[in-house]
C-alpha cells in the first residue's frame, strides 16, 4: 500500500506515488540549483519539466499512476545535472565555472553537513538514541541507550533529559532527512539508493511478518543490519 | 588520455551544427529534435538539449513561439533567425573543411587496413 498524491508537472496532471513523488522533487531541485545562476533559469527548468511530464506519459501508457520505477527511468533517460555538464559546449563549461565560483561548487548538493533528528526507523522507544547515535557517528545505538539507561537509574535527570529530547528533536521523515541524520550529502544518485534500500527493507519486514508472526523483535533486528552496513565500512576505512 | 573525454569533446562540437540544421529545416517543437537526435545517438541524455536551445535562442540564433496542442499544454516551437542560417553556413563550411581534413590524414590508414 502507498499514498498517492495529485500533482501539476509541466501542465499535466498527474497522480503519483508517495515515494516516486519524493524521488522527483529532489531531482527536480538538484536542476533548479544547478540553473539557478544561468541566464535563461526559468525557461530551461521549465522546459525540462514540461519534458519530464511527456515522458510520464509515454511510460505510463495508460496506466494511472507513476511510480517510482517510472521516476528513475524517466530521470535515465534526461540525465542529471552533473551529466549535461559532460555533454555541453564549451561555453558551458565556463558559465559552470562561474557557478562554481559563486556558490562555492555546491549547487548540486543541496545540503551538507550532519543534522540532528530523530530515527524511527530504529526506535526502542522515541528513536532519540538512535538520532544521537547516528549524529555522532556512534555504531551501535545500544551504547548511548545504556548510558540514558543508567541516567535513569542515578536519578530522575535521565528520564527528564530523554523526555526534552524526544520533545525537541524532530523526526527524521523523508529519506533527505534520513540522509542528513546520518551525515552523507544528499544528491540525486544517493537518494535513489536510499529509497530503494527502503523498499527492500520492507519487502523483507513483510517477508518476515508473514512467515512468523509471533515474534515481532526479529524485524527491526534485520533492518539495523541493513542501514548501518554502509557506515560500518566508512569506519573501517 | 581518456577516449571518452575525446569523444565527448567531438561530440560537443557537432551537436549545435545538427540542432541548428535541424531547426533551419523547419519549425519544430524540442521532443521532435530529441527524436530525430536520438538515431543518430549523439545525445545521450535529453536533459543536454534544453540549456543548450535556451543559449542558442539567447545569442539571437534561434526564435520561438507558443503553438496549442491538441494532446496537452501549448508547446514551444523554434525556428532558426537569420543569423541563425548564417552562423549554420559557417559551421557548415567549417565542418566540410574538417571532414577533408580528416580523410587526407586517415587516408594511408584506412587503405593499409
């Protein structure tokens, strides 16, 4: 199941699938920064995005809703910022200089630097440790819960403390979020990875769910294994 | 050295002089220059046509206007300016240059083959 959502790309109407959406919207971004500073801004977005709505409509081919399976070919077949640099003229290369120059090389990347949010993907109970965690760079979130634990236990400090947190930190819930929490620099070839590792996890909770449904703690088990994998390797390097 | 680096420079060189002809050909609307550019795979990624015509139309090459659709939104149609043909006869006397200049050198290797 997947919420749907009406939108208005290029002049056509089109409904479209909660995560394909997100998916879209970033990509649109990126070429919105990246034409931001070019004389004909307006007119080139536009056009790309009247572009994107054809090729909707050709993939689409009859069917009523794009998904996102849909979203990244149709990105496939317009290319990403970083590859019409390759394919422009000269003349590009020097206005993509000047860019550069203006806005300090990070026009395609619209967000860098760690963030601090809550995880509720690995929750125990408001996902706050987990957050930490991942804000610090620690491995396993199971160190930082047992200090809040022991907080508990030496006072009441502990459990006020995690109750302001909870309060204050906001909830990691796009995948852009998710990407800032764990500090990686969000652009478009990333964020396709990290939907796509979560439509994987769920096939694999739903795997799960079905065949044991009893035992509910084997679930987010699995799902840690699969997220911090990729961390695990940057600390081993 | 990276051949593809080489490659794409060529390419680059020669994707104007096509849209431009293209165009000069008659008005036309930018899914139909992807198309007609598409056989000829010298665009790999449409995304490349779209800051490309915008320059071209902003140097006074190229001029367009709104037309109604029958299957959505109104579209772009461009045509090429006068000094868009212009500027095509020179790239095209320049191109025929090139292409001589390019057999006379591979000539020997070509014919050894």
């Amino acid at each position: 199941m997947n919420k749907v959502l009406n939108i208005n790309l290029g002049g056509y109407p089109f409904t479209i699938d909660d995560d394909g959406f997100e998916h879209l919207e970033n990509y649109l971004d990126t070429i919105h920064s990246h034409f931001k500073k070019s004389d004909g801004y307006e007119e080139i977005t536009s056009d790309i995005e009247a572009r994107m709505a054809e090729l909707f409509q050709e993939q689409l081919n009859g069917r009523s809703i794009v998904t996102i399976r849909i979203v990244e070919t149709c990105i496939g077949i317009m290319g990403t910022p970083e590859e019409f640099g390759a394919e422009g003229l000269e003349e590009e290369d020097t206005f993509y200089e000047k860019t550069q120059a203006h806005s300090s090389g990070k026009q395609t990347n619209y967000q860098t630097g760690k963030k601090l949010f809550r995880d509720p993907d690995d929750s125990t109970v408001g996902g706050v440790c987990s957050g930490i965690a991942a804000y610090f760079g620690i491995e396993d979130p199971l160190w930082v819960r047992l200090l809040f634990v022991l907080g508990f236990f030496s006072g009441t400090i502990g459990l006020w403390a995690y109750i302001i947190l909870w309060a204050i930190i906001p909830e990691a819930k796009s995948a852009g979020d998710r990407l800032a929490m764990k500090g990686e620099t969000i652009n478009v070839s990333n964020i396709g990875k990290i939907i796509e590792d979560e439509i994987d996890v769920f096939a694999d909770k739903l795997d799960e769910i079905g065949s044991e449904l009893g035992s509910k703690k084997k679930a987010p088990k699995k799902r840690r294994m699969v997220e911090e994998a990729p961390l695990r390797r940057g600390f081993l390097l | 050295m990276k051949l593809e680096n080489t490659m794409a420079q060529m390419r680059k060189g020669v994707l104007e002089l096509c849209i431009i002809s293209i165009i000069a050909e008659g008005e036309i609307y930018p899914s139909e220059i992807i198309k007609k550019l598409r056989s000829s795979e010298l665009i790999v990624k449409e995304g490349t046509l779209y800051p490309l015509l915008t320059r071209l139309k902003n140097a006074g090459l190229l001029d367009y206007t709104w037309k109604e659709s029958t299957q959505g939104p109104p579209r772009k149609y461009y045509q090429a300016t006068s000094q868009g043909r212009s500027f095509l006869q020179g790239l095209m006397s320049t191109w025929e240059q090139l292409q001589h200049a390019v057999n006379q050198s591979t000539k020997n290797l070509t014919n050894n083959e």
